[in-house]
C-alpha cells in the first residue's frame, strides 16, 4: 500500500509541473502573437480621441464651455470641427493645443466633433453647427462681440490663429512683440528650491 501511495503521490506531482509548464508555454505564446497598439498620425483610423492620442491634452474634452455660454459672456472663442478618424485632424490637434496654451484662460477653445452634431433644419447662431461648412478641420474665430473674425478649413497655421487673437485681445503683432518663452516645469521648481 505504501508503493502505491509513492507511485500515486510521483504522478500527481508529475502532472502538476506538467500542467504547470504547460500552462507558461500557453502563455508565452499568446504574449509573443498580441500585436501591438498601433496609433498613426498619417492614416485615417480611429485610435481614441485625436486631442488625447496626439496631442496629449485631455483637457480640451469635454470643453469647460458652450459656444452660446461663451457669446452671452462676452468671451472670444474658437470652434475646432473635427473628426478623430481623419489624418488631418489627428496632425491638426497639435496646433489646437497650442492655442489653448497660449489663449485658453482668456478664450473659450471648443471642440467640435462634427460626427455628434446634429441633424436640424434650422440651427441657431448660439449653436456650432450653424458655422459647420462640411469639411475637417474647421477653425471658426469668435470676438467678444460675437462676431465670427476667421472661419476656414483645413490646417490653418496657428500663426494666422494667433493673429486674429492677438486682434481680438488688442495685442502688439507679432512682428512687433517678443516671444513667449515658456520655462519647464523643472525650471520653476529649481528656483524655487535655491
């Protein structure tokens, strides 16, 4: 009876490295075929929001305001149409958050989706489809006035932006004005600590 315990004992251990070895293989295996997470500027797939993905800024989605919160306060705002499957959106939203870099604390920088916008027969001026002209991206400048002072598509330079800001906020051209370096974080925290 005690060489049958011995013999029963030596297959269950057996059988349990076996699985066990067996079980890493397994594993391994589905490790080393997982593809990679792909997300490219230059093609038109979708990868998650453009505004997150590309240009690493998760603060502009939601925005902290509507266009027609913006136009009864009197704030200058812009409107950025876009679609988070398109090549020229995804490149493009770099130079969105740049602007909000630069205006976002005085300027109300909208996000606009255009595959969330909705079907109406009639649009009010307060709402951005009623500035939409069927093409991405689209950049729409208001002033505090409410006046639209730029409205194009495609990749417009955000110099051109930052000139109908710098009209708007009643700024020196940049022809006129010196550059804003911005410091690193890193920067401020070492003088800080002298």
């Amino acid at each position: 009876m005690n060489k049958f315990k011995s013999h029963i004992l030596h297959i269950f251990s057996y059988g349990w490295q076996r699985c066990l070895s067996l079980l890493m293989l397994i594993s391994c295996m589905l490790f080393m075929s997982m593809q990679p997470a792909l997300a490219a500027i230059n093609d038109d797939t979708y990868e998650g929001n453009i505004f997150v993905v590309y240009a690493g800024n998760g603060s502009l989605i939601p925005p902290s305001a509507t266009l027609a919160q913006a136009l009864e306060n009197h704030k200058p705002a812009i409107l950025a149409f876009y679609v988070d499957d398109s090549s020229d959106c995804k490149q493009y939203a770099i130079v969105i958050s740049r602007i909000q870099s630069f205006y976002g604390s005085v300027a109300e920088i909208i996000p606009v989706d255009v595959d969330t916008i909705p079907l109406k027969p009639k649009d009010s001026p307060t709402e951005p489809s009623h500035y939409y002209s069927g093409g991405v991206p689209q950049v729409v400048v208001f002033n505090q006035e409410g006046d639209v002072v730029l409205n194009k598509k495609g990749q417009v330079p955000f110099e051109e932006i930052d000139d109908k800001f710098r009209e708007v906020f009643d700024l020196l051209p940049r022809s006129e004005s010196v550059e804003l370096k911005r410091r690193s974080f890193n920067e401020f925290s070492s003088e800080l600590s002298e």
